[in-house]
C-alpha cells in the first residue's frame, strides 16, 4: 500500500465543489428504478442508461469519482471505449461497488450482515487492472420501535466494513466505507442520532484494530434525520446541525471527506441539508455527496428510456451536480431549482 497515492485519490474525489455520483445499483435495484419508468432492464439498456449519464457535458465539474457496479466496469460506449477509461479521460474517478448485498444475521432477528468478504482480495485485484481506483461496501442498519438494530448486529457490520477497508488499501482502492442507518421507520431525529453515533463509534474501533489509515480512506455516512414515518419531521437546519455534532463526535479529522448518502431524500432536500452543513462553516473534513437516487431520480423521469429525450436527461443530471457542488460551498438556495 502506498498511503500518498491512497490520499491522493481520496482527496480528488472530493476536491473543490466535487462529489460522487452513486451509479453502483446491482441488477434486481436497476430493474426497480427501470419499472418505475418502464424501461425493460436488458444488459443494452443499462449499458445505454450509464452511457447517458458518463457522456453527460459539463459533470466533471462537480463529479470527482463515480461508482460503478461490476456489469458497468465492464462496459462500453457505443464506440467501444470502456467506461472506467471514458470516466478517467474525463478526470472522473472510476470506483466499484465490491459488497455483495445484505443478509439476515443469524440468530439476529432483524438485524442484517452485509457479504462479499469470501475471494475480496483476488476481485480487488481484478477491479484495479480494470481500472477502478476506489471502492464502496455498504453495511445496512434498521431501526424498530423497540430493538433494532442490535448491539452485536452493529458489531458484525462495523467488523465486515474493517475487514474491507482493509483489504482495499492492501490492494491500493481508497475504500468509502458505507455504515448507512436507514430512514425508514416512525423514529424521530433523537434516536437516529443514538444509533448513528453507536454505529460511528463501531465502525472507527474496527478500522483502528484492522490497521485501517483514516488518511487514505472516504466516510459515507447516513445524514442524522427523523424516520420517513415519523410525524416530527425536523427542519433543514436541525438536521445539519445535529449530523454535524454526531460526526464530529465520532469521524477522526484525519479522514479526508464524508460524502453522504441521500438514502431516500427528495433530490432538492439532500442538497439543501448539504447545503446547511456546508454554510455552518469549515470542518475537519470536506463535507460532500456520494448520491444515488438524489442525482438520478430527475434523470430518470426526463429519460423514460427514449433517445429523443437524452438532452433533457442530461440536463438533469448537470443540474443536480450543479446545485450540490454549489452545496458544497453553502452557496444553494432553493430558488435555483427553478432558475436553473
Ligand atoms: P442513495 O443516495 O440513493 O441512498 O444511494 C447511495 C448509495 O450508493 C447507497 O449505497
């Protein structure tokens, strides 16, 4: 492992006004978000919806990496330049989704283990002759009125995420290490900041005991929010606030970026909530974006898998990287999204 050029990606990703573009969706997620605008989920329609989004002019402004899903890395565009050397052509980083999806933890009602750990190092390997210079792992942790998650369900997932970091850096990926507290449920904004800091807690234990260089690694943390059910819904300013004091507590300020998941927020909430982090002043770490479905919803509807409307969609995309790289510097207002 060499520890500059892990920093030096790291801090690329999320240099000046820049973040991630969550385009990792494994095949059964694809076809959901395909449904919704009935698109029929053949390999040629992902391969041309992902093509849509990379060739999109203008993103590489405020797009420092994009995560692919393996079928992606292995793409091409239509004149068959592959994508992990189309992104890099265009100083966007090529990273790879490596976790294989979340299971239910034995003898743990309820609470879920991600998996992927069997054959890491030797898929890493691959990953990087492919060209993927970062990776994303992503840990899945519910909250119930009552006993979710557990503590030991919260310890099985921080030991998974460890035991891939580590194996990243070996390999020379930056790892973004994804510990994401879910917003579905009736709790409100009190008890996500409990389990968040539980789960942060966890997780920075686990990367210190697997030897894990906080320099030479990304944070993807869930925004400390109230439930999707909850009827106390907190304020913008609230949420940043009290996102800001959890990490704070708990993300050591050698860690060179947080970049957040949207994990279900409306496209204009998730930058407004980036937005009044960011304005609260300088932290010790860059404050930014790794979204999914915050960047591609808008995408999506103005695609609805038809050429004619390509222009459009990428104009959506620029928009919402736009709108967040001005986030990143606390410089949106809500007024742009009409303006814009
Ligand atoms: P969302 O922003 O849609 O939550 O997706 C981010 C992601 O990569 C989840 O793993």
């Amino acid at each position: 492992m060499n520890l500059d050029e892990l920093k030096s990606v790291a801090n690329a990703i999320v240099a000046r006004q820049k973040g991630v573009l969550a385009a990792d969706e494994s095949s059964p997620t694809i076809k959901k978000r395909f449904d919704s605008i009935q698109v029929e989920s053949t390999e040629e329609n992902r391969r041309r919806y992902r093509e849509i989004l990379f060739t999109a002019d203008g993103i590489e402004r405020y797009v420092g990496g994009v995560i692919l899903f393996d079928e992606t890395l292995r793409q091409c565009t239509r004149e068959g330049v592959p994508f992990p050397k189309l992104l890099a052509g265009r100083g966007i980083i090529p990273g790879i989704k490596v976790d294989q999806g979340a299971k239910a933890l034995a003898l743990c009602p309820g609470d879920k283990v991600t998996e992927g750990l069997d054959g890491l190092r030797e898929r890493l390997a691959e990953y990087k002759q492919l060209g993927a210079q970062f990776a994303k792992w992503r840990a899945v942790i519910e909250i119930d009125e009552r006993d979710l998650p557990s503590a030991f369900g919260i310890r099985a997932n921080a030991h998974a995420l460890a035991r891939y970091a580590a194996l990243c850096q070996e390999a020379g990926l930056v790892p973004i290490v994804e510990p994401e507290v879910l917003m579905d449920g009736a709790h409100g904004i009190e008890r996500c900041e409990v389990v968040t800091a539980q789960v942060l807690q966890a997780v920075f234990a686990e990367l210190d005991f697997h030897r894990v260089q906080f320099e030479g690694m990304l944070l993807k943390p869930n925004m400390v929010i109230a439930g999707k059910k909850s009827v106390q819904q907190a304020g913008v300013q609230a949420v940043a606030e009290t996102t800001i004091r959890c990490l704070k507590r708990y993300v050591p300020a050698a860690v060179p970026g947080i970049v957040f998941l949207s994990g279900g927020q409306s496209a204009e909430d998730a930058t407004d909530h980036l937005n009044a982090m960011n304005a609260m002043g300088a932290h010790p770490w860059q404050v930014s974006f790794s979204y999914g479905r915050a960047l591609q919803a808008p995408v999506l509807a103005a695609w609805r898998g038809q050429e004619i409307h390509v222009a459009a969609a990428q104009r959506a995309l620029l928009k919402r990287c736009r709108l967040n790289g001005l986030a990143r510097d606390g410089q949106y207002v809500r007024a742009m999204e009409e303006a814009a």
